[in-house]
C-alpha cells in the first residue's frame, strides 16, 4: 500500500505519539510479560489458578480495548463474543477430541471474528453512546440464545465434562489429565504471540495506521479514500478474534461453560478490568484484570460483599484516575524524569 | 390458548397495553434525561430495582402496597439526589465514555447495596385487595391489577406530557436542552433544572419499580433485564426522543401481548425482534434524528 502524501502531517503526529514513553512502555510490556512467562515457577498453586483467570480475562479485556482505544467505540456486550468462542470450543472438544486444540481454538476464534464482522454492520456505523447501547442489546440477544437453547448450551446448568482426558496440542504431543500448570502455560502460549501480533498490527502496519486515523479524523481520513466504515469494522472484528481466543481458552482452563461466560456482568466486568488496568496502554487491562481478580480476591476473604467495595473503588478510580493504573504509573515516572532533569 | 377468538383478542389487547405501560414506565425516565441533558445512565434501571425493594420492604412492614406506592418512589428521589450531588452532576458535561462508566460504577454497588440488605433470594409481592381479582369480559379472563398498571402509566405520561410542553417549567427545561448559555444569561439556574430533570427521571423509574413488582416480582437481576429492555426501547425509538419511546414500547406490547399467545417459548427474543426490525427501516431509530455521538 503507497501512502498518499497528505498522509505525511497526521503519520508524524502518530509518531510524535509514540515516541513519547516508547522506552518507558516497553520496559513495562516486558516486565509484565516476563512475569507472566515466569508465574508457574514462583507463585504458589493456588495463586497460579487466579493468574489463569487474570491472564485469560486479561486476554479478553484486551480484546475489548483494540475496539476502545484504537476505535474510541466502547463496547457494552463484549462478552458475546468471549461466550460464544468458549460454547463453540466445548463443543468442539466434544466433537473432534483426537484434532490438535490449536487448529480447534482457531476455529472458534475465527468462527467468532466472522460473527464480529457480521454484528459489527449493525452497530460500528454509529459512535458514542447510541454503539455502546446496540453491542448490549447484541451480547443480551446472543445471551438469551444461550439461557433458551437448553438442548445445545445446557442453559444456566451449562456444559461440563466435554474436556477428552488427553488433550493433543500436536500430533504426537498429548497431556494427559492436564495439570493447572499445564494448561496456565497453554493460555500462555497463546496470549504472549497473539498480543504482540495484534500489538504489532494496531501499531506498526498501515493497516493499524488507517485505524489510528480514523479514530484521531474520522473526515479526513474519508477525505484521504479511507473506506472508514469497513477499518471500524475490520478493528471490531479483531477485537472479537481476540475475545474468541480468550473464551476458547477459557472453556479449557476451566472445563465448564455456562451462561456466566456471555452474561452482561462479565461484559461490565471486562469494562472495569481494563479501565482499571488503563486503555490508553495496550497491556494495561491485562494488567487491570491481575489487579481486580487478585483484588477481589483479598476483598472476598474480607467481606462476602466485596463487590460493594469494588464498585466504590472503581468510582472513585473513574472520577480521580480516568486513564487508570498505567495512565497513574506513567504519570509518576514523566514527574520523576521531569524532577531528575530539571 | 383455550376459548375463541374474540377473547384471545381481547386478552391479547390487554397483555399489549400493560406491555406497553411497563415498557414505556421504565424507558421513560431514561429517555427524558438523555435527551435532556444527554446523560446515559446506566444505573438508571438500578433505581428502579432500589424503588421496587424499598416498596417489597415498605409493604412488608405496614401491610399496605397504597403506602409503599406512595413512600418509595420519594425515598428513592433523595438517593437519587445524594448520588446526584455527589456523583453525577459531574460529568454532565464529561461525553457518554466517563458517564457511562461512572453509571456501571454506581449499577454495581446499589446491585450489591441490595443483594447486601435484602439477600440473595427473589420475592413475590401480592397485589392490593380489590385489585388482585380477576375479570371476565366476552370469555376472557382478565387480571384487574394490569389495568391499574395501565391507569398508571396513562396518567403519569399525561403528566410528564403537560409537564414537558405546558407549563412554563417544562419550556424552561426544554430550551436548556437546547441553548444552555441562553438560558443560563436569562437568570434560570442550569444546575437547579439539571438536578430536576435527574431527579424526574429517577422518579418514574421508582414507580416503574413499585408498580411492577406485583406482575414480576423482585430479585437481583431485575437491574440488568430492565436495562437491556430499556436500552432497546430508547434505541429503537431514537435516543433521547419520548414519543419515539412511547411509540416502540407499543410495538413492544404489541408483539409481547400477542405474540405471546401463540409463541410464547420465543417471548425471550421479542424485544430483539422488534429493535433488528425498526432499525432496518429507520436506522437512527423511529424519531431518531442525531447519531448519538
């Protein structure tokens, strides 16, 4: 693809964007995926199986914020998308046990994205409040087909028992009765390559630089021969890829899917996490997701009511530290450096 | 499905009305204040599950649903002013992102808030005496309360109508929607008639919440099935217009109240019917005029 000339003055502003903190940035991308990589051997297991949850609805949260912070459309019923890949790798697991979980989780990860591309029609055409309210009615729809359609999602009892007591991840690489730690390394695997993959899309190729400007000059973009309806689109079909990989994961990391994977408390959860984390860094809402499920963690051995808690502090986060943890942290350091220099 | 068809009509004419009045009840509220002050509320639908456990508690107490008709729906306006005060008036100029993520915040504590009081268990609330019977008209039974229910929304709409386009208030509000600097330089407080407009909000949702708990009960995830009914309606009528709402909650009732006689296993997926078919005619909503953005 050859940049258009007009192109130079908003590729530039792009770049002064991104230089800024780039080294500050990278240094925390790779501490919190180093962390990640080295969890199995420091933490203890019964932390590792909270890191499990964090890392996969991080996955997801990240999958919300490719639509957010690249797009600026805020995605009220994210967890259709997170749901459905998880319904349709159950059953996939039930139906082709001996077909490496790879290729399966694939599937139902691009099963979902070609959903994303086919929902995002009706609703990345508008912004603001009137796309946040349509993707809720989207994820109350795909929800209300799981709660009815009994006979294929088991309703609110859900599925269980389709995980094959060997798992294959290649042709002749196979885990019998995988171990927390094992499949904690399975999601791993995943999450590392697919965020810098997706990272390196959104951020470093022209077709993440035609979602860049759409979101900065919807007009101008238009103007230089964007079809900006079908970057949206292409952006909310990512955003539902990766939500799909995080939900196939999640059916095998827990061996149960019901309708709490697709209900509108997880797609408000999924907001909270990564608004915690902060979306204006790629990896804060993998980081917003350790922070809340750790958090309610410590709350819920406090209180039973721990989520009354949560939601002041989320308030409170909303009011005082809109662009969240990392918005908080880079804050500091920018501080700090300015203090060191001066 | 048993009698002919006169009574099936006539019960169907019913079930469309109170359909209607529910959905509008709720939607109303949202729809006034978004287009008022073009603040979405989420928790909008969590005021009218607090109205509708404080009413529970109310009528549990004294024994009288007239009492807690009338008591919850003001106790639930003060709360509704305390958040207000504290929270939302903040953001009424802060852009849909912040609102509706503050709105999530405040959904999740009263959800919790509620649960935290009441349990985790759903309640059944019993119609007042002499509006619990039952009715026969040409073969068909039909309930009393529903058309209390219809009464109800009649003369609260009636109301809000004369409210909003009658009376020197109302045009007050009306123009504040519009030219905020304007009215503010004439003297009117833009904060007072803010507040107002909140807090009228607020209040139809609470009598949303009493009036309904008798038909649907109360449990703790009336928040979220109202806000999603809610959300559609206001969509599918274009945000932020009332007769837009008014229209599409009767197309609601219409497909609820009928075609529940004949399809009721699918009565789930009505309202999506109703929000995919308006849309694919009237993309921006039936009187929808602005994108939302």
């Amino acid at each position: 693809m050859t940049i258009p000339g007009k192109l130079g003055p908003a590729l530039s502003a792009l770049d002064a964007e991104r230089s800024r903190g780039r080294a500050s940035g990278a240094v925390a991308t790779f501490a919190l995926l180093g962390a990640i990589v080295s969890a199995p051997w420091i933490l203890p297991q019964a932390a590792l199986n909270d890191l499990s949850q964090a890392i996969l609805l991080g996955l997801f949260a990240i999958g919300f914020n490719i639509i957010f912070k690249y797009s600026g459309l805020l995605s009220f019923g994210h967890a259709a998308f997170f749901g459905t890949a998880a319904y349709a790798e159950a059953m996939l697991l039930q139906a082709f046990p001996a077909v490496p979980v790879p290729v399966l989780i694939l599937l139902a990860a691009c099963g979902v994205g070609a959903l994303g591309l086919l929902l995002g029609h009706i609703c990345v055409r508008r912004s603001g409040a009137y796309f946040s309210m349509m993707t809720l009615a989207i994820g109350a729809f795909l929800y209300t087909i799981a709660f009815k359609w009994h006979a294929v999602t088991g309703g609110t009892d859900g599925l269980g028992s389709f995980m094959p007591s060997t798992l294959v991840l290649l042709p002749g690489w196979r885990l019998e009765n995988p171990s927390i730690a094992q499949t904690y390394e399975l999601s791993a695997s995943f999450l590392i390559p697919l965020t810098l993959a997706v990272w390196l899309i959104l951020e470093r190729t022209p077709f993440g630089n035609a979602v860049q400007l759409v979101r900065q000059n919807e007009e101008r973009a238009a103007f230089l021969g964007y079809d900006t309806h079908r970057v949206k689109l292409a952006n909310y079909g990512l955003a539902a890829f990766v939500a799909g990989v995080a939900g196939a994961l999640w059916a095998i990391a827990n061996g149960f899917v019901s309708t709490d994977s697709i209900d509108l408390t997880l797609s408000t959860t999924v907001i909270i996490m990564a608004f915690i984390g902060g979306t204006g860094w790629f990896w804060g809402p993998l980081l917003g997701s350790a922070i809340y499920i750790f958090g309610s963690d410590r709350l819920s051995a406090l209180t039973q009511h721990w989520q009354l808690w949560m939601g002041l502090a989320f308030i409170v986060l909303v009011l005082a530290f809109p662009r969240g943890i990392a918005g908080l942290v880079a804050l500091l350091s920018s501080r700090l450096v300015e203090r060191r220099d001066g | 499905m048993s009698g002919h068809l006169p009574s099936l009509i006539i019960a169907g004419g019913l079930d469309t009305l109170t359909y209607w009045s529910l959905a509008f009840l709720i939607a109303s509220g949202l729809t006034v204040v978004f287009g008022m002050l073009g603040f979405l509320n989420v928790a909008h639908a969590s005021f009218y599950m607090l109205a509708g456990y404080i009413g529970y508690s109310i009528a549990g107490q004294t024994g009288s649903f007239w009492l807690a008709l009338l008591l919850a729906p003001p106790i639930t306006v003060v709360l509704g002013l305390a958040a207000e005060r504290l929270l939302f008036r903040r953001l009424y100029e802060a852009g849909h992102t912040p609102q509706l993520l503050l709105t999530i915040g405040i959904a999740y504590v009263i959800a919790e808030a509620t649960k935290m009081i009441w349990g985790d268990d759903a309640f059944t609330v019993s119609p007042p005496a002499g509006l619990g019977g039952h009715i026969v008209i040409l073969g068909a039974t039909l309930p009393v309360y529903h058309l209390f229910v219809i009464a109800i929304a009649l003369v609260l709409v009636g109301l809000l109508a004369l409210l909003i386009s009658g009376t020197r208030l109302g045009m007050v509000v009306r123009a504040a929607a519009t030219h905020p600097q304007m009215v503010d330089a004439l003297g009117f407080k833009l904060h007072t008639v803010h507040t107002l407009v909140f807090l009228v909000g607020v209040y139809l949702a609470a009598v949303a919440g009493v009036v309904m708990t008798p038909m649907l009960g109360i449990y703790p995830g009336m928040a979220d099935d109202a806000l999603v009914q809610t959300f559609i309606v206001v969509v599918a009528g274009g945000l932020g217009s009332l007769p837009g709402a008014f229209a599409v909650a009767g197309l609601l009732g219409l497909v609820q109240g009928f075609g529940s006689v004949f399809l009721s296993d699918y009565a789930l997926f009505f309202p999506f019917i109703v929000l995919a078919g308006v849309l694919m005619f009237r993309p921006l909503g039936l009187f929808g005029t602005r994108s939302g953005a």
